[in-house]
C-alpha cells in the first residue's frame, strides 16, 4: 500500500501526541546517525581491550570502557539512537523494541526504499494474557518473544533492538482508558505477578548474561489519554504506595526487569520524565544496574506543553538528575538532545559525574546483552529460526485458549457436541477477520473463528458464515452517478464514475459505534482511507482510496459516517482521528466532488448528497444463516485501532449499536445463540446477560484465535480464563477518568461498593469444583510471621479442567478505609474428573501491611483478617478467621510537623509538587479540605504554624475546623500573595477551642498550596 504521512503543514501538532514515527525507522536512516570518535584503532587491538574479555566481572568491564569514551561519546550515548564509536569498534545501538504480546513493528525500508514487512509470533494482546492467570504461561511467552527478538536483532540490529519496551505494569484502573488492552489488570499482586514472569522469560535463565532486556511502562499513574502529557495523577500516598507503585516494585525487586519507561503524565504536579521517584525508589527497588529510558517526545514536553523548564538545556539536566539514562525524542536526530546537554554541562547544571553515571548504566546493559563479547554471549548464536517457530505457533494456541473468559453458559449451552452438531452459523463483523492494534506485530497467517471452527467440524457438518455487514451502495443524487473505488489490490481513488452498481461501486459496512463506520470495498476487499497526495502541486489535497487492509496508523484516517438527511439522502462524513488532533480546517470534514469527480474534503454545505441503496441486508443474512441452525455463534466486538487505543479513551462501554442490534435478531431467530464478545476491555453487556444463554470473552488473541476459540465452543478444552478486571454495568458506577483516588471513589474490586456485570476474577468452566474446608498452619500470628492456608480443590465435574483458586483477605477493622477484599495469592490448578489437590497459599502478615501516613511506615495492626477462598473475587467458597498481632496505630500528633500530602480525606484538594525537584504539597482551592482524624490535641492548643504558598494576588485563608468541614472554627491562617507557587512562607495563627481527641479539617478559601504545619500548645 502507498505510504502516507501526516499534514505537517496544515495540522497543528500537539507536543507529546506521537507516540512513535508512523512506520518504523529504516536501517538506512539510521546508517546517516552520526558516528563518534577518533581514527579506529586495529580490530586484533580492539579485541584485546577489557570491556571484551568475558573473563572480567560486568563492572570491571563497564569501568574500562566508560574510562576509554571522551564526554563528547559519552553524551553521544544519552539518546536512543546511540552513534557507532569507530576507534573502539563500538556499533550503534538502538534502544527500545516493541514488545507488549510479541516482537511488534516489524517493518523495515531496504537501502532502496522499499518496504519489507516481517512477521513474528502475536500473542494475545496483555488484557488477555493477564486473564490467563497463568505466570507460567507468561514466562514461556517471554522467553519466545526473547528469542525471536535475537532472531530479529541478529538480522538487522539497526531497526530491532534488544531493549524491549515492555511489558506494560500500568494497573487497569479505569476500563475505559484507550491503552486498557496493554495491561494485565487492575490488581497490583496479580498485575506484579504476571510482569515477573514474563520479564524474567525475555531475560533468560543466565543471570548475569541477557537475552533480552525489558523494560517496564510506564512510571506511573498513566491511565488516561485524554491530556495524557498535561493531566495530573493526584496520588495520596496511601494509593501511590499500596497501588501504584507495587507492580513496578515486584518485579525489579525480583530482577525481572532492566529499566523503567517515565510516563507522559504529571505525577502529584511533577512530570514524570523528570521525577525524582526514578533514584529515590526505582533505583532502590533492583538490585543491579538499571537502564532507564523516557517516553517518546517526553523531553520536548517538559519544554513544551508541560512548560515546566524554561530551555531544553535544564529540563535534559533535571531529566538525568532524576534517574533517567537515554532520552527517547527527536526520531534518529540527537542533535538537540546532544547540544541540550552539552549546553548543560557548561553552565554547570549538570556535572560530567551525572553524565557517567547514566552512561555506566546503558554500558552496563550493553555488556549484559553480550554485546561486545566475541562470541555474541550465550544467546548470541539465536538467529532467524526461531521467529514464527512450530514451538511458538503452539504456544501462541495455549495463550489463546487460557485466555478466554466463559461469562455465562446457562443451561449448559456449551461445549457443543460436534457429533450432533450438524449445522453452526458463524456471523459478526469479527467472525471472519482477525485484526491487530497498535503494538502488534504482523500476523503470519490468520485463523479466524470462521475458520477455526470449519476445521473444528472437519466437513461433519456445515459452517454458514456471514459478516452480518450491510452492503451498500451510494449514488450521487445530482449525478445520478456511483461512488467507486478501484478492483485491482492497490485500489484506486474514490469517485463519482459508474452509472451501475458493479463491485467497484459496493461497500461493506461496518459499525463500530459512536459514529465511526468503516467501508470496505467489494471489488478488491480493502478498506477505503484518507489518502493526501504532495506531488498535487504540494497543495496535499485530500482523497480517498480502497487501498487499506484494516484501519491502521497513529492517525487512524479510515473512519466515516453515513449521515442521514432530512430528505431522506446521506453525507459522508470523514471521522478520522486526525481531526480531534488540532485539524487546521475542522469544518472540512464531508466528502464532495471535485472537477475531475474524485471525492475530497469540503465544509457540509459543499457536501455531495448519496441515496443509500441496500444491497445485501447484513442483519437479514444473519438471520437468515441462524435460521434452523444447530447454534449460532455472533462475534462481535472492537476494532483495536478505532474503539479505544493509544491517545483515545472509549466513551462509551457499549458495544457498537449495530451489533447489538444483530445480536438481539439473531437471538430472536435462534434460541441456541452464543455471543463471542472479542475486544480488548470490559464491555456493557446487561442485555446479552439477562437474554443470552452464552456469552464468552477473548482478547484479539492473534493468529491462533480462531483454532482457541472452536477449541473452547466445542469442548476440546474446558474455559480457564478468568477476568483481570471489573466489568461494570454502567457508565454511572465510575467517577471521572482522572480521578485517581481509587479509596475515596470506590474503585476497583478493591473498594467498589456496587453489584458489578461481572466481577473480578469471574469465569466459569464445563467443570464443577468443590472447596474443602481450608486448613491453617496458625490461627494467629505476629506482624513479623507467615501462615500456610491449605485448601483441598475437587473436580467434581465430568471434564479434565484448570480452576484458578483465588485468595482474598479482607481487615475487620483499622484506623483507616480498608479494601472491601482483596487478592493475597492465586494458583491455576488442573484436575480430573474426581482429582482432588490441595493448593496452599503463604501468607506473610507484612503483606497486610497499609501504608501509615501518621508515621509515613509500613504498619500491620492488631486486627483479624477474614481469609477468603473461591473461584472469583465474589464466588467465595470458603472462608476461615486469621489474628494477626500488630500493632495500634496511635493517635495523630499534630504538634509534630506534619506533611499536608498525609491526610486521611479529602475535597476537591490535590497533591501537587512542592519544589520541581522532589516533594508533594496540597493544591487546593476555595472551598477545598484536607482532615486528618483522630488527632490527640491534649489539653488544648493555642497556633498553627502552616508553610504555604500562594501565587495569585491577594490573601486567601486555611480555616481550622474541628469535627467536619463546617464544623467549629478553631483558628485562621492568613495566606498572603508569596508570588510564586514555590515561594513558601512560615505562618502563624492562633488556634482556641481545640482540645481531645478531633478529627481536623483544614478549609481552603482561596487558591494555597500547603506543604506542612504543626500545631503549638
């Protein structure tokens, strides 16, 4: 297909929107990266140096290298693109692969500028492998996507790197983040758990050698795309630590990880591409070397729409202060990032030990990747062959199969018997495509469940299968002429020209929801997309072509909708997302015909009017193949690169009208209807429960999807996945996507209040499994111990079947909010008809640990633990009491400083940054409150001394009240204009009336942001 780009020209770019080049960079761009260095020294020299023997430990050999480089090599170093070293025999190295559920992006541009596309092996996407519950699993996969990396990188390491970008450990917050597909879920032992293993498979077993090195995104809090690079993530501490930080602690602790990607967003007022987080607590969380590396246009953004450094020169140098080693910007161009620097280093932001002690680590990396011994290192001989491997193919069809979720099978709709089963219609807009997203890689073959399940029935029976798409046919209605495109497999541009409706002039379409349709031409099967032309008197005017094979690109330009008129005729809109990017003519978003009859853009008034003419009723079809059919299986679902993605959050949790639609007339044709729901997050499925006997969920789980699922429909393989994530019944159960106080909204199965559609850990099996009476290894416990908790698991069905037993605890009591249960532990079992085994949970009493903002300390109280056994967060089989002896929090001493981030509760106040180098402040507003509760005043104190500050003019106020936000006023601390937001001053105020035990507000009546304070008595 002919490759376009985005209109620099006549689009106005948002700062930190692109996440990557839109097509990956070729090894000839690369070639004209700068080398660096002196003459090259002779190769049998070269060889001989230290940083190449094998025999000398990583750090000897790290020490003798980095004391060879000249400041010039080492700065050339910072940037992704890190430049030849001739004189060394030093090769460039490109940092960062893509491989969140295998080797993605894996296209290169031959020295001649033609496009080769590869393939590697796609597992299903990371929502998926997180429903497999399976660390095991995820090693395996790891350790394949480790190998074909080898393979890829051995071919050609200037497009393919070994530091790989993956996996994602952000937690599945909110289900309606765009990139909800590229987590494992929204719980931080499970989420942990699975990032270990698969971190630990593309590491390999060596140790000290890697085969791979992954690297974790994104740090941290990164769960909305809606003003991704300017929105704040207002973490209290309770929730930064017990939440946010775990599963980017669990597995660097446990060496699984080489790195961390910084986030886009703002962590409590402070980007995290320059937050201190990344040497105060990454660092201190592995113990070896770290490589750490920013998003994609992150530097540029402190400078940018961030605005939060003047110069480049300071937001590179507060970067590498920060804990970050390589600057992902600017494409191959490390111009700016080297000049940033240098500049840096002159004026004495940053000393040349700040550029070695980054530098040290991306060598230290580099000489663990085997890179500079002569053999290539233990994994140095992986080539070609294992990429897309008979091994792999197999491996990817478990992945699938233990990714799907049974959500409902009533009446024992399913397994199907395939010796009765004579007749399976299969129809949906995904029954007979499989589709990859943003971080895939190409599919080497394809088997869709249409076809998955032919191959299942082997000819026994009849397959009928329908996309359920209407086929339709638009004619102008001044021209009386056809829109068409073009028959041969390049397409060809879209058109008034035939006077018939011949193939050219057909279009399947397909309904995603929210007003975004694709058209799919029938002549040659491609899917119509924007096409802008430069060589058009470089005036990149807008045209269409059929030319596309799925909806693809960071700017998704095959989008449209029908829109109907009152007249009863229709305009087609172009709904592509580069119009939400900042489009400079956003009126111009209808299709009208230009002189020479192609269709461009132009404002609605210019619109050309189409009658609709419905050639092929998709609906009808359906129906029509359901219609006396044994079963009817729909698939419906998402559109990886449309519904939800990277720089679009969904807004709706709805399936695509049309779908429903099918589903409820096909349903109504056959009772035997199940509903295969493939997409990438939690879906609104309230009808579909209440009417349809069977209901099952996959990822897009890659090339093996549709093998997996005839696997699973018929039996072959009892259902094991189990959902990593809450599945809401609407809209209304969640708060505001950037929201991120996950205790105070009740987010999560953590603290959700409400009956969810479907809950954590929910999905059921062709088995039956009965839950013994668990065993302890104690009853009680110290804050220091461990108990065993035993639990005999029997199949009691008639299938061989793999059940997740799932281990919840749940606080009776504490000085704070607790979780309304929460996962301790899980294991995947499997058991035979009558099998009984006994799966024992270690629960160590620290892990019952809340974070104690009265002492900023890990605290285990005096408390009992209902220990909760079962087959999902809300099918609890069994249950048993632990004791465990903590400790009593005492009560709140106010007279010692106190943080103002440690408070207990909060209205409308935000954490914000206190310095730009490190801290967290309260930001709050008019109105706004912070308390802390059950302070121990004593007596009676007499002032407050508050550390504040206020930019705006004017003074504003911090009332002391007692008991409430409108409770009694104890006191008043004026806030005067300090001029800057960092400008604090010390304080003061009486304080009367205030004695006992309180619960302590501070009320905001004006725009303050508050560091600390004490009380005086």
């Amino acid at each position: 297909m002919p490759i376009t780009r985005p209109k620099t020209s006549r689009r106005t770019r948002s700062p930190g929107r692109f996440r990557r080049p839109l097509i990956p960079v070729a090894a000839a761009a690369l070639a004209a990266v700068t080398s660096v260095g002196l003459t090259a020294a002779p190769a049998a020299a070269r060889d001989t140096l230290p940083f190449r023997d094998p025999r000398l430990p990583v750090e000897a050999r790290v020490a003798d290298l980095l004391g060879r480089l000249t400041l010039d090599e080492k700065v050339s170093l910072l940037h992704q693109y890190q430049p030849a070293i001739p004189r060394l025999g030093i090769k460039r190295f490109k940092t960062g692969t893509e491989a969140l559920h295998g080797l993605a992006w894996s296209t290169d541009i031959n020295a001649g500028g033609a496009v080769r596309t590869a393939t590697a092996t796609v597992f299903p996407q990371s929502v998926g492998l997180g429903a497999t519950w399976n660390p095991d699993l995820l090693k395996k996969i790891g350790s394949a996507v480790g190998d074909e990396a080898r393979g890829y990188n051995k071919e050609n390491s200037d497009v393919w790197g070994l530091q790989l970008w993956a996996p994602v450990v952000n937690l599945l917050r909110d289900p309606r983040w765009g990139r909800n597909e590229e987590g494992y879920s929204e719980d931080p032992l499970l989420t942990g758990a699975l990032a270990t293993a698969y971190g630990t498979g593309i590491q390999g077993e060596d140790g000290e050698y890697l085969k791979a090195a992954p690297v974790l995104k994104h740090y941290m809090a990164n769960n909305n795309e809606v003003r991704r690079d300017q929105t704040n993530s207002s973490l209290r501490p309770r929730v930064k630590k017990e939440y946010d930080e775990v599963p980017f602690k669990v597995p660097l602790q446990a060496d699984a990880a080489t790195g961390v990607m910084t986030a886009y967003n703002l962590i409590n007022g402070r980007p995290a591409t320059a937050h201190s987080d990344v040497n105060d607590l990454v660092r201190k969380w592995a113990a070896k070397p770290l490589f750490n590396v920013t998003d994609a246009g992150g530097p540029n953004n402190l400078v940018g729409s961030q605005q939060y450094y003047g110069t480049l020169a300071e937001a590179d140098a507060a970067t590498l202060k920060a804990g970050v080693d390589s600057f992902t910007v600017d494409d191959t161009n490390s111009a700016n990032t080297v000049n940033a620097v240098k500049e840096a280093l002159a004026k004495g932001l940053l000393a040349e030990s700040d550029v070695d002690r980054a530098v040290r680590n991306i060598l230290t990396l580099r000489v663990r990747l085997g890179e500079f011994d002569p053999d290539g290192g233990p994994y140095g001989k992986i080539g070609k062959e294992a990429v897309d491997s008979a091994a792999h193919r197999a491996l990817a069809r478990q992945a699938a199969t233990e990714q799907m979720v049974l959500l409902k099978n009533q009446g024992k709709t399913l397994p199907l018997d395939a010796n009765r089963t004579k007749k399976v219609a299969v129809v949906g807009p995904l029954a007979d495509t499989l589709y990859t997203d943003w971080y895939s890689g190409a599919l080497p073959y394809r088997v869709t469940p249409l076809d998955g399940i032919k191959n299942r029935l082997g000819g026994k029976g009849t397959v009928e299968g329908t996309e359920a798409a209407d086929r339709v046919a638009l004619k102008d209605a001044a021209t009386g002429r056809y829109l068409t495109g073009g028959g041969a497999a390049e397409g060809d541009f879209l058109r008034l020209g035939a006077t018939s409706a011949d193939a050219t002039a057909q279009f399947d379409v397909f309904d995603w929801g929210q007003g975004k349709l694709t058209l799919r031409n029938v002549a040659n099967g491609k899917v119509v997309g924007r096409w802008s032309d430069p060589a058009d008197n470089n005036s990149w005017t807008d045209y269409f072509k059929n030319d596309q094979a799925q909806p693809n690109g960071w700017f998704v330009q095959q989008m449209f909708d029908l829109e109907k008129q009152d007249d009863g005729t229709y305009l087609v809109r172009y709904a592509g997302y580069e119009k939400d990017e900042g489009w400079a003519e956003p009126d111009k978003t209808y299709l009208k015909a230009a002189a020479d009859g192609r269709l461009v853009l132009g404002t609605k008034a210019e619109a050309a009017r189409f009658t609709r003419e419905v050639l092929r009723s998709g609906v009808d079809e359906a129906v029509e193949a359901a219609t006396g059919a044994d079963a009817a299986v729909v698939v419906v679902g998402s559109m990886p690169f449309i519904n939800g993605r990277e720089a679009h959050d969904r807004t709706s949790m709805a399936l695509a009208g049309a779908q429903s639609e099918l589903i409820k007339a096909v349903r109504k044709a056959n009772p035997n209807t199940i509903v295969v729901v493939e997409n990438s997050y939690p879906t609104t499925l309230n009808w579909e429960q209440d009417n349809v006997p069977a209901l099952l969920w996959t990822s897009h789980a890659g090339a093996e999807t549709g093998n997996a699922l005839a696997a699973v429909l018929f039996g072959d393989t009892s259902p094991s996945g189990k959902l990593p994530q809450t599945w809401y019944r609407s809209e209304a159960d969640l708060p505001d996507i950037l929201d991120y106080d996950i205790v105070k909204s009740d987010r999560t199965y953590l603290y959700f209040k409400g009956k969810p559609l479907y809950p954590f850990g929910h999905g059921l099996s062709y088995a039956s499994f009965r839950y013994g009476t668990p065993r302890l290894s104690a009853h009680s416990v110290a804050a220091g111990g461990t108990v065993k908790v035993s639990v005999p698991v029997t199949n009691t069905g008639r299938d061989t079947a793999d059940e997740v037993v799932q281990l919840y605890t749940h606080q009776r009591t504490s000085r704070v909010k607790q979780p309304v249960k929460q996962l301790r532990g899980f294991e995947k079992v499997r058991l035979a008809p009558g099998q009984t085994k006994t799966v024992t949970f270690t629960v160590r009493a620290a892990d019952l640990a809340h974070w104690d903002v009265t002492r900023d300390k890990w605290t285990v109280e005096n408390a009992v633990h209902d220990l909760l056994i079962g087959s999902s967060s809300a099918d609890i089989r069994q249950r048993a009491a632990l004791k465990v002896r903590g400790e009593t929090v005492p009560a709140r001493d106010l007279a010692k400083a106190t943080r103002a981030a440690d408070f207990d509760d909060q209205q409308g106040a935000e954490l914000v940054d206190e310095t730009k180098v490190r801290g967290d402040a309260v930001g709050a507003g008019s109105g706004d409150w912070i308390s802390f509760a059950g302070a121990d005043l004593g007596r009676g104190i007499t002032g407050i001394k508050a550390r504040a500050a206020r930019e705006g003019a004017g003074d504003a106020a911090i009332e002391v009240r007692l008991g409430g936000p409108n409770g009694r006023k104890a006191g008043t601390v004026t806030v005067p204009s300090t001029g800057d937001r960092y400008a604090y001053r010390d304080l003061t105020a009486p304080v009367s009336g205030a004695a006992g035990r309180q619960d302590v507000y501070l009320v905001f009546t004006g725009d303050v942001r508050l560091s600390s304070f004490s009380f005086t008595r």
